[in-house]
C-alpha cells in the first residue's frame, strides 16, 4: 500500500476536506518532504493540466516526476462545486455539459496516468427526478466513460457518498451494482462515508474485493486518521486480505492546520501500515 495526500486549487472549494491548497509546487514539496508517495489533485478543470507550468516551465507531470511523486488520482468535484454539472441533472444540456467535462478530465488523467474520481458529480434524485431516473442517468454516463477510458488505458473510480450528499450508492456494495459489468472502473472507498453508511466497514471492503482501486484515508470526523475514534487496524487488514496494492490518501480536512494534517497522516500510515 502506498501513502498520499489531497491538494485542492480550486477555490469554491476552501474550507473542504483537502489538506494542501492554493500552490501545487508548495504541496508537492510538503508531500515530498514528508515522505508521501504521492499527491490526489483537485483541479478547476481540465484546462489546468494543459495551461499549468510552474517558474522552470515543468508541466504537472513533470513536477510530480521531478519529485518522485506518483499521481494517485485525479478529482473532479469542481464539475459540481464551481460549474454545477451533475451527471443526474434534470436538464439534458447539463447532463450532456457534465458528461463533456467528465470527458476531457479523463484525457487528462489518462495523460497524467492517473484514474479519474466521481464522486459529487454523481447528482442524486431531485423533486423532478425520481431516485430510478438519476441512477439511470448515472449507470448511462458511467458506461459511456468506462468506454472511453478502455480507448485511453485509464482508469475510472466511483465513489459512494454518505446519504447526506447523495442517494446513487451509499455503500460500496451500491457502488458494485451500479459499476458491474464495466471494465475500467472501480470504487473509491471513503473511510469517512463508510462510518456512517457500513455496518461492518471491513467486511464491506473484503465483500468489494479486487473492485477496491482507491481509499480515501479519513478518520470518523474527516480528519486526518487519528484525530477521530476509528478502529484502523481492522480496515488495514481487509485490505491486506484482499491484496490492496493502492493509495491510501487523504481527504480530510486540514485541522488544526495543514502541516499538523499532513504529518498526523504520514504518522498514522507509517503506524497502520508501515509498522504494522
């Protein structure tokens, strides 16, 4: 398993749960000198891979590599919190909108060999919108995509979100449902949201299995591990039983401060994994 950290530049999102924000160079840095093996960027679009350089004229790729950083993923939340699209909408020219963005985001992580994450993007049902016709909508432009990142060799992975953001899928094994059959996509399990929706956190991951291609690494306060009452230890070894090779990286807020964060993180996984 393998340790990382979330860097958020998108603005609308301040105050989220990302542990590094504003300046990627700095965060790259900061998870470098920690010892983080690599960094999940939360980008304002697509755009910001291709236009981003930093003073010596490195692209983002170029950075990371420069540092012996990997990409672990690639968010897209922005879609939602900056240019509400949602994949459930009820307007078909903002679903299609969405699916444009989600489209261009999975180039992009493909050239950053990075998988690409939807999470918020997932919308949820609506007055307007029954809970069948949002996860058909959903089901549809997770297949569209998972065709589309068999054409790139990337990777896509759907996140189940607590009740309180969505009601797509809510547990990993609503997210397997809605993903069978795909061939490039796998969950995002979110210790955060599965404190609240699993019954048995680790037996949820053991039933998930091989379908398991990302973690996000949050405590039951969504900060960073450690600072809440979690039981890791348990969820470190259903990973090790279903042979987890992946990240465990950390969406969590930045409390008290970003540093005290990213340390605390680094800490727990190095006890947890490392050491265990």
């Amino acid at each position: 398993m393998k340790s990382a950290i979330t860097i958020s530049l998108v603005s609308q999102s301040r105050g989220g749960p990302f542990v590094l924000w504003d300046d990627l160079a700095v965060g790259m840095d900061l998870a470098k000198s920690l010892g983080f093996d690599g960094i999940e960027i939360f980008a304002p679009g697509p755009e910001f891979f291709v236009e981003y350089k930093d003073s010596s004229g490195n692209s983002v790729l170029s950075m990371a590599r420069e540092r012996g950083l990997a990409i672990a993923a690639i968010g897209t939340g922005a879609g939602w919190v900056k240019h509400r699209l949602s994949m459930a909408d009820p307007d078909s020219s903002v679903r299609r909108s969405a699916m444009e963005f989600l489209e261009k985001m999975l180039h992009a992580a493909s050239e950053l060999r990075a998988p690409m994450i939807i999470g918020s993007m997932q919308g949820r049902s609506s007055p307007s919108v029954s809970s069948e016709q949002a996860r058909g909508w959903l089901r549809e432009g997770l297949a569209s995509l998972d065709t589309t990142a068999s054409k790139l060799e990337a990777e896509i992975l759907y996140e189940p979100l607590n009740r309180y953001e969505t009601d797509q899928a809510t547990t990993l094994a609503g997210g397997l449902e809605l993903i069978a059959g795909l061939q490039k996509t796998r969950l995002l399990a979110d210790w955060f949201h599965m404190n609240i929706e699993e019954t048995d956190m680790a037996e949820s991951l053991r039933q998930a299995g091989s379908a398991v291609g990302h973690i996000h690494f949050a405590d039951t306060n969504r900060r960073a591990v450690g600072f809440g009452h979690l039981q890791v230890g348990p969820l470190i070894a259903a990973l090790r039983d279903i042979g987890y090779e992946g990240f465990l990286s950390a969406e969590v807020f930045a409390w008290p401060d970003s540093k005290t964060a990213a340390e605390q993180t680094i800490a727990a996984y190095r006890r947890w994994v490392e050491a265990s």
